[in-house]
C-alpha cells in the first residue's frame, strides 16, 4: 500500500472509492475473459484456417498450455502484487495479455497459435488475484460479497460477447482474425487511463500505528500451507473448476457436433445461457453471503456450498441432454449451473479473507488459482483425449458430478479465523 491517508477517515469518501474501483476493474475481467472465450467460440474457424492443427487432441492440448502456464504464474502474480503493488500489477497485466491478443490474430501455423496463447496464459496470471485482493482491501466487510460478485459479472459479461465471436468468425469481411485484432486494441487502450484512476488501498490508521512487514516467499508459504481451511478451500476452489473449465471451453463444440446447429448459435448458447445465470446469481449470492454474515461467520460459506448443490444436478443435466436429444434440457442444465456457479464464484475471495490476512491475500488466491488451473489444463486436454477415444459425454459429466459432491462437504469444514487480519 502506498499512501498514508487512513482508512478510517473520510468513510463516505472511501466508499465511494471502493465501488469506483470495482467499476474501473469491471471492463477489464470482461478483456480477460472475452479473450479466452472466442477461441473456444470461433474453434471451427481457427481450426479450417490453420490446417496443422489437425486433431480435438491437438486443440484440448493448446487450451491446456494456456492453462499450465497461467497456473505456474498466478502465484507470482499474486506475491508481486502482495509485495509491491496490486495497481501496477493489474495495468501491467491487462497491457501485455491485450498485446498479446492483437498479435494472435496474425499467427500463420499452430505452433504460433500455441506459443500466442501459452504467453496470453503467463500475462493473464497476474490480474486476478491482484483484482480480487484489490476488492478486498477496499470493501473491509459488509459490502465484500457483493462487491466481488459485482467484478465477477464482468467475467461473465465477457464470456457471453464472447460467445458471439462465432458470428464474427463466420462473417467474411471480418473473420476470426478480425475479433482479436478489436479485442486486443481495446485493452491495450484502456491500460493507459487505468494506470492514472486506479489507486492501491489506503492503510488504516491501526495499520499506520503499528505497520507490518511485508511476508517473505517463505514466509508466505509456510503461513499459507499450516493452515487447514486454506488448504480445504484449495480443494474447495479446484474441484468444480475440472467441470467449468470443460463446460467453457468445449460447450460450443459439443452443442455444435450433437445438435447439428451452427457455430454462431452453439456459441451463443454454450455462454449466454449459463454466464447470464451467474450473473444474477453472483449478485443475489454476494448479497445474500453479506445479510447471513450478520447472523454468523459462516454465511458465505453456507451460499457457497448451496451453489454446489445446484451444479451437481446441472452437470447430469448437461452430460444426459444429448443422448435424450434435448436441446431444452441442455439449456435448463446449463442456465442451473450458471446460477450455482454464481453462488461458488462470489465468496470465493471472501472466505479466503476470513482465513489469511490481508497481505497474503492475493498470493493465496495465486496459489489457489495455480492448482485450479493446472487440474483445468488436465480436464481440457484428458476431455479432448476421450471424445478422441469416444467416451460418451453422460460418463465423463457424471465423473465431474461425483466430484462436486466431494465440494459440497468440503466447504463446510473451512473454518474462519476469529478476526480475519487487519481488514475483515
């Protein structure tokens, strides 16, 4: 943190800093997860362009590269932006993934395409954990849920245009080349002005009192990893990733091949239906975990794992609907998940700021986000291997099912610390 006004003074002041930051930050997950979306959305576009691309296995195994590298970095990130600065990390970071996307609209062969998304993957790393401890640091408590669940609609925001890239893709004066030209020079335009609005938290005057060093790597990862609820919500954090990882990256591919629609509509509805789900829910969720915090220091951890209690059901919806040749179930299945995973995607910072203090937060959302994505990276790939191999999807959705259920009991075993740092 790198100014001395403290935090106590001013309250109606630094609230309406605090939202001015989620507003700031809102455009910039939806940069993030636009990018990684419409290459799931335009896969028959890239595919029929570049030809050495040439197997599901192949396609699953550069979605995994993306992930692994991305996973190895997020930790870095996020000590970085706990050691130095979470503003500069979060500009730096939006600058070179937007870089980076312009210039995957120019690559010729697969193993540019590979090595484009593989660096998209290292530059991408550093934003979220810095956003997410960013939101922290400002919303101390009654507002934190909602305040994460308000950035968290911007992800989904990003993942529903997205899905619109099909539609880009099939248009012949602008192709698939075309939307990562725009979506690149839009962030990288909008790096400039963040880097002057946006501002690290003030310290509060406690903290001004009696200030605390900032952790050590070692420091960092010994208090990180003796800690059974971070370990559990670790766990917690990975496991329904395995399924949404799939459900984002493969869904247009699989709507497209088991119903015979188009590539524009698979795209729309793989990431309309569920993501403008969890848009609402993330916000009913947020608001929701902050009123039952009131009554206990479980609340958002009881939201939580309601989430997981709808997206068991979903996922059996969404692996069944094509053997039943229901595109209706597909989209009931997919919109209840979308409404689960809102639930999950809120809290997910908010309880970690009830088990590690405030200057371990985004290193602790690195970690997890490490582990998250390199079990992601494997689904991908081990998804693309078994539809190769022609494992039918109700297997494959059941598998993810059982392993929510593993989730479900998980979260209620985390534990909060009595106080929870400096700044609950």
């Amino acid at each position: 943190m790198n100014t001395s006004q403290p935090l106590d003074s001013g309250t109606s002041s630094v609230s309406r800093t605090a939202w001015l930051i989620v507003g700031l930050l809102f455009p910039v997950a939806l940069l993030n997860y636009l990018d990684r979306q419409m290459i799931a959305s335009m896969k028959v576009s890239v595919m029929g362009d570049l030809k050495d691309i040439g197997s599901e296995e192949n396609w699953g195994h550069m979605l995994a590269s993306f992930k692994w590298v991305y996973a190895i970095f997020s930790p870095i990130g996020g000590y970085i932006a706990d050691r130095f600065s979470r503003k500069y990390t979060i500009c730096g970071s939006l600058f070179v993934w937007s870089l980076i996307t312009y210039l995957t609209g120019h690559v010729n062969s697969f193993d540019d395409l590979y090595w484009a998304r593989t660096a998209m993957g290292i530059s991408e790393a550093f934003y979220i954990p810095a956003a997410l401890a960013l939101i922290a640091d400002f919303h101390t408590g009654p507002t934190r849920s909602r305040a994460v669940g308000v950035h968290q609609m911007g992800i989904y925001c990003g993942v529903m245009v997205g899905g619109f890239a099909g539609y880009a893709a099939d248009w012949p004066d602008f192709g698939w080349r075309g939307a990562f030209d725009i979506t690149g020079l839009v962030g990288i335009l909008y790096a400039i002005p963040l880097l002057f609005l946006l501002k690290d938290a003030p310290r509060s005057a406690a903290e001004l009192a009696n200030p605390v060093a900032k952790p050590s790597v070692g420091t960092a990862i010994t208090e990180l990893f003796t800690n059974p609820s971070f370990l559990l919500l670790v766990l917690y954090f990975t496991l329904p990733a395995l399924a949404a990882w799939v459900v984002r990256d493969w869904m247009p591919a699989i709507l497209q091949k088991e119903f015979n629609i188009s590539q524009g509509k698979a795209g729309v509805s793989a990431a309309l239906y569920w993501q403008g789900a969890a848009l609402v829910s993330a916000i009913f969720g947020g608001w929701l975990a902050d009123r039952w915090m009131r009554k206990t220091p479980r609340g958002r951890i009881y939201v939580s794992a309601i989430g997981m209690l709808c997206i068991i059901p979903a996922l059996f919806g969404v692996g069944n609907a094509p053997a039943l040749g229901s595109f209706t179930l597909a989209v009931a299945a997919l919109i209840l998940f979308g409404v689960g995973w809102g639930f999950f995607d809120c809290n997910n910072m908010p309880i970690l700021s009830q088990v590690a203090r405030p200057e371990l937060r985004a290193t602790g959302y690195g970690i997890m986000n490490f582990v998250s994505m390199m079990c992601g990276g494997v689904a991908d790939w081990g998804f693309g291997f078994m539809r190769d191999k022609g494992v039918a999807l109700n297997v494959i959705f059941g598998v993810f099912a059982a392993v929510c259920v593993v989730s479900a009991f998980l979260v209620l075993l985390i534990r909060p610390r009595e106080h929870g740092g400096a700044r609950l």
